[in-house]
C-alpha cells in the first residue's frame, strides 16, 4: 500500500520524500470486490450546487479506475476516501467537455505530486489529440516545478498511456473485462467525416461477481440494451425534459431560436428521459438501475427523485435509485 508523505518544513524534502515514497509504491496484487462509486451525478455542461459533473469510480483497495472525469472528479475522488496514486486508468464515454473537465486536474495532481506511476487513458477517436494537449499546457508548470534550487522536471507524460477504443472493443485488466459499444448519442449525416470519426461509448464492467453497465450519454440505443443484456447494475444517464425546457425558457434571451433548436433536437434524440430507460432496461432484463448524469432537475437537492423513480418503474419492476454523488454500489 502507499506511503503518506510526512508533514516536512522544507518544501525540498518533501519533494524528495514523496518521490522516494511513490517509488516504492507498486501496487499490491488485490483480490477484494469492486465498488462502483457516483463521484458526480450531475449531468452537464451548466455546473449545479451539491453535485460534481459526471464521473465515477471503479474500486477496490488500492486500484481505482476513474468512469469519465466530469469536473470536480479529483477533489470527488479523495472524498470518497480513495488514495488518488490508486488510480491505474480513466475511461472516457466521449469527448463532451462535461465529461471530460476533470482530466487536467488528474494529469495535473500526478505531476505535482511526482505520483507518476502508470496510467491508461481509455476513450473515442480524439482522445489522444486531447491528452496531448493537455499535456502540453502542463509543460510551463513542469519546467517550474517548485521553483526550488536543483529540483529534477518531471515529464508531465511520464507513464501515460492513451488508448483510443473501437466500437466492439474487450479490454482485460486488473480483474476487470471490459466491453465497448458504440451508442447513440451523436446523430451526423450518415457517411459524413464526422459520422466516422466521432464515437460514443457506453461500457460494460464485467467483474468477478457481477456485471455493470454504463450508459455514459445516449438516446435510444439497441446496440446498448444488447451490451446490457442480464447485467446486474445499469447506471444510467437521465434527463428531465420538462425540466430543461423550463430552463432554457429562462434563459431564452441568451439563445438564439437557433440554438434552442438544436438543444431541443440533441435532447430528445440524444440523450434517455425516464420512459427510455424504463423501456430499455426491462428490455435488457437488468437487475437493477442506478440513475446518474441528471440534467434538468431542480438545484440543491430538490430533484423529483420519487417522481423519477415512478416514471422508471412504470415498465421495469426491479429497484431503481436515484443517485448523489458519493453513493457506493
Ligand atoms: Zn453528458
Ligand atoms: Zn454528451
């Protein structure tokens, strides 16, 4: 297990220290359960009081993998009382800055801490691009670093992997196995540049006692309810359509017709209101469904929770919770 960096008064010697702690930090062969935690159920890109944007994490011990890195992800993490050197990969559903406002924290938080360890990032075509770029506006910071006399840079780079995932992918490690479909949350024009490159993922988690799907952001999808056959858990993305049209009519004057046009069109088509996913899971014969990434709810925490959960139940008889962040399932 890790090593706590001790409370040092030179800034020098904890730098020194930390380093030789985290290189002693490989990582012990575990054999408990995995948990899935909610780090942050809000769904994007308007930031909400009492939850993060979407992330969770996959955890046992000390090996974490991180379920997209919404902001907030990081500070999420240490809340949820795991060790931030834990983390061994990151999974990315798709590129929407909703999803992915966290990253730089993490990349950042390992070159502060010199926690440079191995780490994959897993995600859609367009991951690597991002991840480089990331990484290159880290470089003033690294070259910095504490700005004490003889400090060695570390490169931000230093034990990252990027993987950019296929549709129909099956990924091994650390006891986990798992499973890539491409869903339906983008709709471009059949056979354009952007339908071919631009994926959205949901993934399935198969663990050595049960099986997790996770919707990241879709519409309507079979290839999904096929990825969530029998699954024991479905986490899912909701969004309360009511909701965000009451929204959008209070903020109409800072949108164009235009643009509410589009928002409209993106949320019904993209994205599963209550009877989508009412339908979809008791068509995948789930066992359960978590519901995560709210968008369209009320702030603090007066959310329809039980009106969510009626709507869900109407077709699916198994249990239904809605989440906040930090929940353990
Ligand atoms: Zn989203
Ligand atoms: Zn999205």
């Amino acid at each position: 297990m890790f090593t706590r960096c001790p409370k040092l008064s030179s800034v020098a010697a904890v730098i020194v220290f930390c380093l030789m702690s985290n290189a002693r930090a490989a990582p012990a062969k575990e054999t408990g359960r995995y948990e899935w935690v909610t780090l942050g159920t809000a769904g994007g890109p308007v930031a909400q009081p009492g939850r993060n944007e979407p992330a969770n994490l996959v955890v046992r011990g000390g090996e974490a993998h991180l379920v997209d890195a919404g902001d907030g992800a990081m500070t999420a993490v240490v809340e949820a009382g795991t060790d931030y050197r834990a983390l061994r990969s990151v999974w990315i559903s798709h590129i929407h800055f909703d999803h992915l406002g966290g990253l730089y924290a993490v990349l950042g938080l390992r070159l502060q801490t010199r926690a440079v360890g191995p780490l994959s990032i897993y995600g859609p075509p367009g991951m690597r691009e991002i991840v480089n770029g990331l990484l290159a506006a880290m470089r003033p910071s690294a070259r910095s670093g504490f700005g004490v006399p003889g400090e060695v840079a570390i490169d931000p780079a230093a034990g990252i992997t990027v993987v950019e995932l296929k549709d129909g992918d099956i990924i091994e490690r650390d006891g986990l196995k798992v499973t890539i479909a491409a869903n339906s949350h983008y709709s471009f024009a059949e056979g354009s540049a952007e339908e071919k490159y631009f994926r959205s993922y949901s993934f399935r988690f198969d663990l050595a006692d049960r099986s997790i799907v996770y919707t990241g952001d879709t519409g309507p999808s079979d290839k999904v309810i096929n990825l969530a056959r029998g699954a024991d858990l479905l986490v899912t993305e909701m969004v309360d359509l009511d909701g965000i049209k009451a929204t959008m009519t209070r903020y109409a004057k800072h949108m164009s017709a235009k643009e509410i046009d589009v928002a409209t069109q993106h949320l019904t088509s993209h994205h599963l209101t209550t009877a989508d996913i009412s339908a979809m899971a008791a068509r995948a014969g789930v066992k359960a469904v978590v519901v995560t990434h709210i968008a369209g709810g009320n702030s603090k925490d007066a959310y329809a929770s039980d009106r969510y959960a009626a709507e869900i139940g109407k077709t699916f008889r198994g249990p239904v919770h809605i989440a906040k962040d930090l929940e353990r399932f």
